[in-house]
C-alpha cells in the first residue's frame, strides 16, 4: 500500500494558458487511477483508510503551464537500444510542432554526453520534416549513450539554451538521472519540466504494465526460438541453446518461451537453479535427449549469476557486469557430455543486438505514439518529476522516485512463473 505523498506529481505552478489541443475531453486535475485493483484489496483500503492508492490520470489539460510561442522542448536518448526509440522521438515532435505549436525542439546527440558542451556532440534541430520517416527505422536518429554526466553542467545548458521542457527516453540509469536533474533545477528554482518516457526492453520499471519495446523484443525472439528448435530437431540429441536480454528480470525469457511453446528449460535471474548432481539441469537434460532426442533451453542474460563469484565491476550505468551465462552453460553443458561420453550436439545463439535495432512492431509503435503523447500533455501542464507510463491499461503520470525505488520482477511465486513452468514442463531445478 503506497502512502500518498508517494503519489503526488510536482507542478511547475498555476496553469493559466489556455490549451491549443481541439480535443473533446480534457482531463481533470482530481482525476485519479487506483493503483491496486484487486477487490478485497481496494476494499481493505477504504475502511481502512477511506481512500485507495492512486495515480494521476494522463491526458491533455484544459489549462496548460507554459505558452507554446514561446517555449523550446529537448529530447534525449539514453542507455542501449530499444525497438521504438525513433517511434517515442518522432511523436514528440509531431505532438509538440502541431497540436501545440512548439516550434523549437533540439535534440540531444549521444545521451546526457550531448548536454555537456565539452563533448562537441552539438543538437539537432527536429522538426516534421527531419523525423518524417525514422520510425520505420531501428535505433535512435539521437544517438545514445551511457553513464553519469556533470548534473549542473547539464542544467546550466539547458538554461542557456533556454530550454522549458526536457523528455528523456530510458531505463531505469536514465531515469534516476533525470531525477537528479530535477533536483539542481527545483535547487535554482527554474522553470524546467522534466517527464520521462520508460525505455527498457527488459521491462522492469516498476509502476508500468510494459515499456516500450518490449512487445517487439518478444515477437524477435521467438522467431529465434522456432529457428533454435529446429536447429535441435535436426540433429541427433541436439541442443538450442538461446540467451535473450534480462539483466535482473526475466520477462523477455518468461513471454518467448509462452509465445513459442518450443521450450524445455527457462533459466531467470530470480530463480535460481542447480546445474550438477542429481535433480540438477544437465541430470534432467540428459533425460530428455534419452526420452526426445532434442531439447531447448532459453535463458535470460542475468540468470545463474551464483555461478561467477567474486567481486566484479559495474558498467558506465552503475550496473554490475555479469558473467556470460550463455557462454557458461555451452561449454558446461559440452563438457559435462563429453565427460560421461554421450553424443550431444548444441547450437548456441545469442540474438541479443540484433533484437535490440529492429524497428518496432504495430503494437509497439502505437504504444510509443500513446506514451509520447502524453508526456507531451504532461511537460505543457507543467508536470515534472516524473514519467509517463500505463497501468492497468490507463496511461498516468508516475512520480520519478517511484518509478526507480526498485526493478520489477517476475514472482518465482507468482502466476507467471507457474504458467511458464506448466507451459514448458519444466522440472524444479532448485
């Protein structure tokens, strides 16, 4: 149960300027989401409290807080890759240029490195014009970039550069950076809204049903599982073996493997497993070859950490590089047959880059559309701190300190997890 001060998005101040949006309904500042919609639940809440958990509804204002002749917008990619980055990019600007009349729009080049000057990275101007056909395209036409950067450098360019709105587009490192850009702007007391749009393919921001991309990465991944299955089929007592994105959730693994009901073993980074002795993965796997003849495992990037030890370092964004597990269980796995001399022939394939470039699937592009939209709406009231995102199928507006108190996860409990495992089959590796 979230207190509701944990709710609370931060407004610039009065919203006084008359929207320029022709649209046949505005939404109410009172207008609110339960976040918690499970009935006994929402119940308990109210006589307990006389009120549920909620968030504030997304969606155009009647009265917005800055006037757009005379406002200029930035946006900014950070982090690796996503399908739909160029999506969120080009509907911001189609958003701002034409239903509000934001004529100015820089874009950041490389992520936060293009608000340090230093870097000589420079902005691009955006207009309809400059980002009429990137959406068919993979990638960002921005650039990216990872890693902390000076935070009042920063801050001192967008106020030379008399910027009034800030979108940045990413994960969960982007977004704790956007955070503390909040907090030097509220320290100087400018007038800079910063609303974040949630970009991570592994789908692990808390509060959003699904970022972006997602949806896409799990489309790009079966293909490769159906591929990795007949590699297996094809062989005697062959092996496919598939690593998908999933530094610490394994969402991608958990959906690819339902989508493609060719899987046998789904390995995440929240349950752990065994891979020796009896009971163990390679134990079940070897039975498997004897009773089927091929066997697929999918694992996610993050899982079987338990198995590398030590200290390690952690990359530009503060994350601590994991280990291949990819690469781990193909030679444990070779190893581990060749030593009790069963004939067994793998196939490993690591699709992760080629998955993170493509271009957005239909459902995906339209979500992208949906989210920049109202990040739109929400920077022109004012609204800052924040991101935008959906829950429980309403798009709200999402406090940035929620947003990154901690990574979503798949419940080794929950009812995902129990679905994938009567999809599959799977044993209990523990």
């Amino acid at each position: 149960m979230l207190d509701d001060r944990d709710t609370i998005v931060t407004n610039l101040g009065e919203c006084r300027v008359d929207s320029p949006l022709s649209v046949r309904r505005f939404i109410g500042e009172d207008e609110r989401v339960i976040v918690d919609v499970e009935y006994g639940r929402v119940e308990d809440s109210f006589k307990e409290r006389g009120r549920a958990s909620s968030f504030e509804n997304a969606g155009p204002r009647r009265k917005i807080f800055f006037d757009p002749a005379a406002s200029k917008a930035a946006i900014v990619t950070c982090g690796g890759l996503c399908p739909g980055l160029n999506n969120v990019i080009r509907a911001l600007v189609m958003e701002l240029y034409y239903q509000y009349g934001v004529k100015t729009i820089l874009g950041v080049r490389y992520g936060y490195e293009g608000l340090i000057p230093s870097y000589g990275h420079g902005f691009l101007d955006l207009h309809p014009d400059t980002v009429d056909e990137i959406h068919a395209k993979g990638g960002t036409m921005l650039g990216s970039s990872r890693g902390n950067q000076n935070v009042p450098a920063m801050v001192d360019t967008l106020e030379e550069n008399g910027v009034s709105m800030l979108f940045t587009i990413g994960g969960d490192g982007t977004l704790r950076g956007a955070r503390d850009l909040c907090d030097e702007i509220a320290r100087r007391k400018l007038k800079i809204a910063v609303v974040g749009v949630p970009k991570t393919i592994d789908n692990d921001i808390s509060y959003v049903d699904r970022t972006f991309g997602f949806e896409t990465a799990v489309a790009e991944a079966t293909k490769v599982l159906d591929s990795a299955h007949e590699e297996a089929r094809g062989a005697r007592n062959g092996i496919g073996l598939v690593r998908v994105m999933g530094r610490d959730s394994g969402f991608i693994a958990a959906y690819t493997a339902l989508a493609s009901n060719v899987v046998n073993y789904v390995l995440l980074p929240e349950v752990p497993f065994r891979l020796h002795g009896d009971g163990g993965l390679l134990d079940h796997l070897k039975r498997r070859l004897e009773a089927k003849r091929h066997a697929v495992i999918l694992v996610a990037e993050g899982a079987g950490q338990e198995y590398f030890g030590g200290d390690r370092t952690r990359d530009a964004s503060g994350n601590v590089k994991h280990g291949d597990i990819g690469v781990f269980l193909r030679d444990e796995i070779n190893a581990h047959f060749k030593k009790i001399d069963f004939h067994a022939n793998l196939k490993y394939i690591d699709p992760s880059y080629t998955i993170r470039s493509v271009p957005a699937s239909p459902d995906d592009a339209v979500y992208c559309i949906m989210l920049a939209q109202n990040a739109v709406h929400g920077a022109m009231a004012g609204k800052t701190d924040m991101m935008v995102g959906r829950w429980n199928n309403y798009f709200t507006f999402i406090p940035l300190h929620l947003a990154v108190q901690k990574r979503k996860k798949v419940d080794p409990d929950g009812y995902l997890w129990s679905i994938v495992k009567g999809a599959t089959g799977q044993p209990d590796l523990a």
